[in-house]
C-alpha cells in the first residue's frame, strides 16, 4: 500500500515554505506539533490525518499477513498438535498474547504449557519474550531451531 499520496506531498511542500517575505518563521519553533500550528480544517491538517489513517491500517493488515504466513508455516513443517505449536513458537521468542494471535489457543491454556515447559528445562528462559510476528516468520523459515542458551538469541536481546 502506497501511504504517500500527491496532495500529501503537496502539504508537506506547502509546510516547508516555512518562512514568509521578511524571513520570519510562520510556524513557530520546530518542537512544535504540526497538530497545534494548523487548524483542523485546514486542507494540509486534513491530507495528514488521512495519512496517518492510512498507515494505521497499513500496520494492521501487515499484522495479520505476518499471522496467516506463520500459521501456513506451521501447517508446512506440518506442527498440529497445540502442544507442540505452543512450544515451537515459545521457543523462537514469541510471548503469550502473540501465541495466542496466532494459534487461537485459550490463554489460560499457553500459561499452563509455557510453565510445564519451564519446569521441565529450568533455568532455560530467564529474558521475556520480544520476538515481532515478522522475526518468527523469518525464523520458522529458515529452519533455525534457536534456543534461548545460544550466542545467537542471547545476542537478539542486546
């Protein structure tokens, strides 16, 4: 999806003539939110908050297209079993509310396996779990069976 549109540009070119004839600043000091020096009916106000608009939903379709690639994935490496899915995501980062996304599995299910499976490897994950959709993606690709002792993952969280 193309974010930047000609009229965004155009206000964006509007906005950077900043100063008028006497070299005087129109717009103030640059900390200032362009929302507190134009007017909500401004044409350029109104360009940006459809820019805005349009990356916000641009963020949430590349969400889910990062959530149906992995679970494609999981069906490809051919991990049915709810155990074993909660474990192979656990395993390459991904926290509970993602698992969750991706795999529809009750919460109070995934605490219950993420805790056996603590348990059962003790001392094994001691930093939380950051890994983005797309990362997992990349790595239930490339086949890299990380573990949270490896150089490689102790490195991702520096």
């Amino acid at each position: 999806m193309n974010c930047i549109t000609d009229n965004l540009r155009a206000a964006m070119d509007s906005l950077s003539a900043r100063y008028n004839d006497s070299g005087i600043s129109e717009w103030g000091s640059s900390k200032e939110k362009i929302d507190d020096v134009l007017s909500p009916n401004d044409w350029r106000m109104k360009e940006i908050i459809k820019f805005r608009e349009r990356i916000e939903s641009s963020d949430v379709s590349r969400k889910q297209r990062a959530i149906n690639k992995i679970r494609s994935e999981l069906k490809r490496l051919n991990i049915t079993d709810d155990e074993a899915k909660i474990r192979k995501l656990y395993e390459i980062g991904l926290g509970n509310n993602r698992i969750k996304a991706i795999t529809g599995i009750p919460l109070t299910r995934i605490d219950q396996q993420i805790n056996e499976y603590r348990r059962a490897h003790s001392g094994y994950m001691k930093t939380k779990n950051f890994t983005t959709y797309v990362d997992a993606l990349v790595l239930l690709r490339s086949g890299m069976d990380v573990k949270p002792t490896s150089r490689a993952f102790k490195n991702s969280y520096r």
